[in-house]
C-alpha cells in the first residue's frame, strides 16, 4: 500500500528557477509567499529562544559596586547592570517579553523621578532601610518585598542608609515596544512630593479591607505597592507546615490585586514558592518564560536537560515552555515573575505538568 505520509518529490531544476524568479518579482511590490514561510510562523508547538541562565549574585554584585564608583545615580538616572539572556545579546531582555536589571543605590544618593508606560516591580536584594516613592507615597525597601512601579507613575528611589541598597529590576518593555506605545516623562524635581504616610496603600488595601468608595488610584494595577517580604515567607511557611503541598508547584502563593483578585500587575504575573528542605517539585512546564530570584536558600533548579545549583540573591530563567523542577537543599524561597497575566488575557497560556 502506498504511505501516504510519504514526502511528495520536490520541484525540478525549471520549477524552482521560475518560482525564484516569481519571488522576485513579487518582492518589488512588498509581497511574499506564505507557503514559504507557513511552518515558521505556525509551528506544532512552541520552539523557544530564551535560554536557562543564571546570573550569580556574588558575580554580578562587585560590578556593580564598580559602577557606583564610576558614575552616580543622577547621572545614569538608573545605574542598571541589565540582566541579558544570551539569546538575546544587545536586546535587554531576560525572556521574550520581559527586561531584567540589578539597580544599585548608593547612600546619600537619589535615583530621579521619571515615569514611563511601561510597568515596573522591584523585588529587593540588599537593603538596610533604601526606599522608594510611587504616587506620592514613600515606602521602605527591605530585602524580600516586592515593589510595584505601575504604569505612568511618578516614582524616584533613595537611600538614607548607611549601606547600599540593590534590587531586581523587571519591566514589561519588550511588550511595550512591540506596540510601538511607549512614553516617558521627567519630574521637575529630583524627588516628588510626598503628599501620604508611609503605610497608607497597605492600611486602606492589605489588610482584606477596601474603601467604600474609589478603585486603584493605579487603574489595573494593585494600589498595594509593596508586599512585604515578612508577611508573605510567614504565609507560605503555615501552608508548607499544613501539608499541603502541591507535587508541581510546593507551596506558592500569588500576588493579588485586592480590587478584583487577579494578578497584581496588568501585564506582569508574579508569586513567591517555597520550597522546603530536602524536598522538591515534579516537572512542569508552561508557555510563559520565568525570571526567578532566589530570596533565600540553596537548592538545584532542573530546566529542560540543565542542573543549575542556585544560592540566596541569585537570578536565573526559565525559558517558555521548557520543563523545570526544584530541589531543595535548604528551605527555599523563590520570588517568580513571568508573562503569565498577559498571555492569559489574550487565551494563549497553557500548562503542562509531569508525572508527580
């Protein structure tokens, strides 16, 4: 019987000289054969560029303190080493979709207020009191919290500590731009005006209270702007010591927006998972790409065919769709952000998990 999935002959010599011929034609009014390019732009599944990288943070640290030798914070604006995925040199990208950078303020000094389209969060490295202002609300940055910058927010960043403050920078910058949306805009002064107490977002919005009237003064974004570290390790430590612990994702908890339960940012999904010690996660993988800080312990992080050995305020990538998995060492606490939300929204997102 014949095999029907048997590869068809391809074109004769004459054949393939007139369709080049045609190509070139066609390519002087701005057109192209689909056929040509179809099983690119349409694969079975997706085919990843990002690659799993770490960035150590004992590694990345001493350039930095470097930098601060060399420049100041004004000067930069944001002295930024930026966290570049190989597969992407040049292009300032951690994943597809997403920028990454370690930021470095140093005592005494004031990175200036600017705001920008694109949405922003901080998840803090080092820190022995630095902070940050967002809409007229300062709040202190100490290591572990998550910090939201949402879009088109006034924000500046100091330091009036003895001790420099570092943090990760990731933005929605990739996705910006591809819509070809992006604006920005310096504040007249080097800081803005602080016009609320230190604590207001969490007192109105944390604590599973709301105004009775208005929404996020943030629109889409959580009007909580910072989620400390201390109340999120205790809450994932009492779901760890109740046993429940997921086979694929241990103990993780999501940021949330208080006004609607979704995600905290609009285009940026983040959680925290802890995974304790001397146990570990089954495989999964999903098609959104992962940037993960380690906010405490040691363990190994399985990614595609790679064993990565991380420690405490390292950074490393999950490429989409790619299978991962953690051991732990030691308990580990493990800040993640991805592209999540956005592929959501638009009904792109799926998942796929491993035998437990």
């Amino acid at each position: 019987m014949p095999d029907d999935h048997a590869t068809a002959p391809g074109p004769d010599a004459a054949t393939r000289a007139k369709r080049e011929e045609f190509y070139g034609r066609i390519a002087g009014e701005s057109l192209a054969p689909l056929w040509e390019v179809l099983k690119g732009l349409v694969p079975p599944e997706p085919r990843p560029t990002p690659r799993p990288y770490l960035w150590r943070y004992e590694t990345v640290r001493p350039y930095l303190m470097e930098a601060g030798r060399l420049l100041t914070a004004e000067e930069a604006e944001r002295r930024v080493l930026v966290l570049e995925n190989p597969a992407f040199p040049g292009k300032s990208r951690a994943t597809a979709t997403l920028y990454a950078g370690i930021q470095l303020v140093m005592p005494g000094e004031v990175a200036p207020a600017h705001r920008h389209t694109a949405s922003a969060l901080r998840f803090v490295l080092e820190s022995a009191g630095g902070h940050t202002a967002v809409g007229g609300e300062r709040t202190t940055m100490r290591a572990g919290d998550f910090v939201i910058t949402p879009s088109w927010a006034w924000h500046d960043h100091g330091n009036e500590s003895g001790e420099p403050i570092l943090w990760m920078d990731i933005l929605d910058l990739p996705m910006v731009n591809f819509f070809e949306s992006g604006f920005s805009e310096h504040h007249n002064d080097k800081a803005q005006s602080i016009g609320r107490p230190e604590g207001d977002a969490l007192a109105r919005y944390g604590a599973g209270l709301l105004p009775v009237e208005g929404g996020s003064p943030f629109g889409r974004t959580s009007p909580i702007f910072n989620y400390p570290f201390e109340r999120t390790r205790a809450a994932l430590a009492s779901v760890a010591a109740a046993g429940s612990l997921d086979p694929h994702w241990s103990a993780t908890l999501r940021y949330a927006n208080p006004m609607d339960g979704g995600w905290a940012m609009p285009t940026i999904a983040s959680w925290m998972t802890h995974v304790p010690a001397g146990t570990g996660t089954a495989a999964l993988r999903s098609t959104d790409g992962i940037v993960v800080a380690v906010a405490e312990g040691r363990g190994v992080a399985r990614i595609g065919d790679q064993r990565i050995p991380f420690g405490p305020q390292d950074i490393f990538v999950v490429p989409n769709w790619t299978w991962r998995a953690f051991e732990a060492e030691e308990d580990c606490f493990l800040f993640c952000s991805s592209d999540r939300v956005a592929q959501e929204k638009l009904g792109l997102w799926r998942e796929e998990r491993g035998q437990a």
